[in-house]
C-alpha cells in the first residue's frame, strides 16, 4: 500500500561506509542547481550520522570523563603525550606531543615575567620625647624559604639622626640606599654640614616620587632626632606620600604590629592615662611585638635589630642650645623556624 511504499529504506553512499535511512531519499536531478543543492544536503547530514560523530576526536574528548582522559594519556620516555591518532605514525598509529597540553585536559596556562620579588621582613619604629627606637628583623625569605637568617639586616643608618628601615624586595631596597647615600654624600660636601631628619625625609618623598611609573618595591620607615632633639618617625607609600606619625610598621608583619602600637603607643580607645614611656620601656614593648609578629608571620623571625637614637641638650657659652645625639644598639633573638 501507499503507507508501506513511503516507509521503504533506501541506501545513501558515504565515503568509505554504507549508512541507511529511511529520511531522505537519493534522486537524479535534471538541472546542476538542483543537483548541488542536494549534494550539499547530504553532506550536512553526514555529520549527524551518529557513526561519523563518534569517529570525531572532539567528540570522544568531550564525552569522555577526567579518569578516562587520565587513563588515555600515554607515557613514552618520560614525557605526558596525548594520544593524537595519526596515519602516517609508526608507533600505534600515536604521535607523542611536547608535555604542555595548550589547555587541552587542564586549566589554560600563562608565562609571565615580574621585576619584583617580595623577600618578606617586618619594621618598626616609635618615636619618644627625646629618643627614637627603630626595629627590623634580620631574616631574608622567597616564597617558603629562607635565604638567610643574619646577613640582610632592614635597618640602614643614613645620617647620625636618621635611621632608615625598609623591608620589600632587597634589591631595590638596596638600590634605594646607595640613591640616598649619594645624595646625602653630595649635600655634605656642598653644605659642610648634616642633612636635618626632616630634609632627609622630604629626600626620600622625592626620590620614591621620581619613580613613581616604576616604583622601588621598598615599604619604608624613617625614624630619627629632628632638630630640637624630639624623636620624629615619617611613614611613606610607595610612590613617596609621607606624614609625621607617633609610630609606623611596614612589612609582612604589618597588620600584626600596628593594632599593638595603637594600644600601647597610643592608647586609642582606652580610658585610662597615657602615661609617657621611657625609651627602656619602648624597647620591650619593640621586643615583645616582634616575637608576636613572629608567632603568626613566617617571614620574620630569627632575631631582631634595635637602634635607639637619644639626645641631650646642653647650653654653650654663647647661650645656644646644642642636642648630643647617643646611639645604641642591640640584637634580640627571635624564633629560628
């Protein structure tokens, strides 16, 4: 009958297979248009042959789960090799690729260069009535290690009244010493004289701004004497903004030492009187933040060097007052793992 007739299979020709379907049936056009537009008929319903579909290795990729991906990587000599079918191969027909898959079964990947590297370290400095005490750690890190433990102290003396500490990346943090001691060399020859804590601090504003499109990785304190004798202690960010505070902290263990500074130093938010504390009593107060510094950051430890800067005054015969400045120093030892 007519409903039988309509439902008989027919044969399409496909390259190097026999497929049968029921859908579309082959003819004989008379005019090459018609002719072409079936031929391009049936060469879009090749693809959705289920047969030809799952021949696609993008197909068998996508269907694929990530224990059967990892079960059809190869390993030949060492090397990860995806196994890419090939016809002219001679090994399985598998060609061995290099080890990076391009993203293929894992995340895409990136190269990338960076001029900086952060070495870790902690500073501190607490500015007195007449004295200063400036902290740093000694020990020197890249990512999980430890490069050395004594010989990168962050303390750099620039002047008798100004001590610089620094702690970020130890080659621009040394490049930026040997900028201010230049300078601070030639001002001595032309002045004859000493430049002030706070001309050394606008100094240094200046020469971080200089190279503002390319900063110095450094995260700087300056602390020092200004010039009636009063500790003075000047915080910078990177490209040169500074200010005059009572105390500042840079560094990896940053975020540890300051909520102690504004509770001891400060007292902000505390009712009871603040009381003005010697330099013996700062220095155990520096002592007692670095070990708790050291208890939660792995970039500082080993030992910690303090440098206090004190002045006495005293009258001259012509009736000018004239500062003293003392310097000591001192090593504490810190944790060593």
């Amino acid at each position: 009958n007519n409903l039988s007739r309509s439902r008989t299979s027919h044969t399409v020709q496909f390259p190097n297979t026999r497929h049968t379907t029921n859908k579309h049936k082959t003819k004989k056009f008379d005019t090459p248009q018609l002719q072409q537009q079936q031929n391009n008929f049936t060469e879009k319903n090749k693809l959705k042959n289920p047969k030809q579909l799952k021949k696609n290795p993008i197909y068998q990729l996508n269907n694929m789960n990530t224990t059967q991906i990892l079960q059809s990587i190869e390993h030949t000599n060492g090397v990860t090799a995806l196994p890419i079918k090939h016809s002219e191969s001679l090994r399985g027909n598998t060609i061995t690729v290099d080890p990076i898959d391009h993203g293929v079964t894992q995340n895409p990947y990136s190269r990338a260069f960076s001029p900086y590297e952060f070495n870790g370290g902690t500073t501190l400095a607490v500015a007195g009535a007449n004295f200063c005490v400036v902290a740093g750690d000694t020990r020197l890190s890249s990512g999980y290690e430890i490069l050395t433990r004594d010989k990168a102290p962050k303390l750099h003396r620039l002047s008798k009244k100004a001590i610089l500490a620094s702690a970020g990346c130890k080659t621009d943090v040394d490049s930026l010493r040997s900028v201010l001691d230049i300078h601070l060399q030639m001002y001595r020859h032309n002045v004859k004289r000493e430049l002030s804590a706070s001309g050394i601090a606008q100094l240094l504003s200046n020469t971080l701004y200089q190279r503002r499109f390319f900063p110095y990785y450094a995260f700087n304190v300056l602390g020092g004497l200004d010039e009636e004798g009063k500790g003075c202690v000047f915080s910078y960010d990177a490209i040169g903004s500074f200010e005059r505070c009572p105390f500042s902290a840079s560094g990896s263990g940053q975020s540890f030492l300051i909520p102690l500074m504004d509770n001891l130093i400060t007292h902000k938010n505390r009712n009871d009187e603040n009381v003005e504390l010697s330099k013996e009593e700062v220095v155990e107060i520096v002592k007692d933040a670095f070990v708790t510094a050291g208890e939660r950051d792995i970039y500082t430890g080993d030992a910690v060097q303090i440098i206090v800067l004190s002045s006495s005054s005293s009258i001259g015969d012509d009736g000018k007052v004239s500062y003293e400045t003392a310097v000591e120093e001192e090593m504490f030892d810190l944790k060593k793992d």
